[in-house]
C-alpha cells in the first residue's frame, strides 16, 4: 500500500467542529461523509491510523473519493474539504442580457405596427428578432421580461 500523499492532522478545535456537524445531522449528507472521512483518516487521533481503501469501506464510498477529501483538507483547509467549490460562472450565459431587456421594453412602449391597437407578445418577439435585438426569442420569454418588469416598477 503506497503512503498517504496528503496527510490529516486536525486540531482540537476542527474535530470539535468536525463532531458538531455529525452530532446535529443539519448539515447536507455530504458534509457530513466528509466529516466522517476526516475523522476516520486524522493522523493526531488514538488509535490506529487507516489506509484510504479501509476508510473508503467504511463510508461506503470509492477510495478516490477519500482522496480528495485528504486533498482539499491538506490544501485549502477544513471549509474547503466540506463545502462545495462555488461556481464562478453559471453554466450558460444568459441570452437575454439588461441591454435587449431594455430595448424589448423600450419597442413594447412605443407604438403598435399599423392595423394593430396594441403589441402583442409575439409581434414583440418577431420584432425584436427583426430588429436584431437578439438572434431568436419566444414570445413566452418577451411574456416574463415583461412580467417581471412590471412587478418591480408597481407600488
């Protein structure tokens, strides 16, 4: 069995921390598979020190997964090594940017095209596309920017 690469030492304070979020069960099921984990391969406490395949049979989870988890510990601490990396970007980038909202709202205050009395949503959508606003729009997306406007700007 090759030695560990990433080694857990926790203080006194972490494993309390760690103990406190397995005691409450309030934590998200994995937060709490990664506190076990951490317990289970700290190098500081009694008893004998494990491998990552035995933690990984313990916790039912892959010796990979144990890893990581030693990874994150060792190299960006204990938050990191339970939490969740937060995305920076989300994972598509909005079609409908505040530039063609306005400009959507802009053309649904002006005028209605000749023969109509009012814009309707897909008049708006088409136009919109026409216009060259934005590549294509349905007209149920031109209904929510719409709502969603006029919930913010009513008293």
């Amino acid at each position: 069995m090759p030695r560990a690469k990433y080694h857990v030492r926790l203080s006194e304070s972490e494993r309390k921390t760690l103990l406190k979020i397995i005691s409450k069960g309030t934590a998200s099921a994995k937060s709490i598979m990664h506190a076990n984990v951490l317990l289970a391969a700290d190098e500081n406490a009694e008893g004998a020190k494990k491998s990552e395949v035995e933690i990984a049979e313990l916790f039912h989870v892959h010796p990979q997964t144990v890893h990581a988890i030693r990874q994150q510990y060792s190299e960006h601490g204990l938050q990191a090594a339970l939490d969740r990396k937060k995305r920076m970007t989300p994972p598509v980038e909005p079609k409908i940017t505040g530039e063609v909202e306005a400009k959507i709202i802009a053309l649904s205050c002006s005028t209605p095209p000749i023969g109509r009395a009012k814009w309707t949503l897909r008049l708006l959508a088409d136009k919109a596309v026409e216009l060259q606003f934005i590549d294509s729009i349905s007209y149920v997306a031109v209904g929510r920017l719409l709502k969603k406007r006029t919930k913010t700007t009513s008293p």
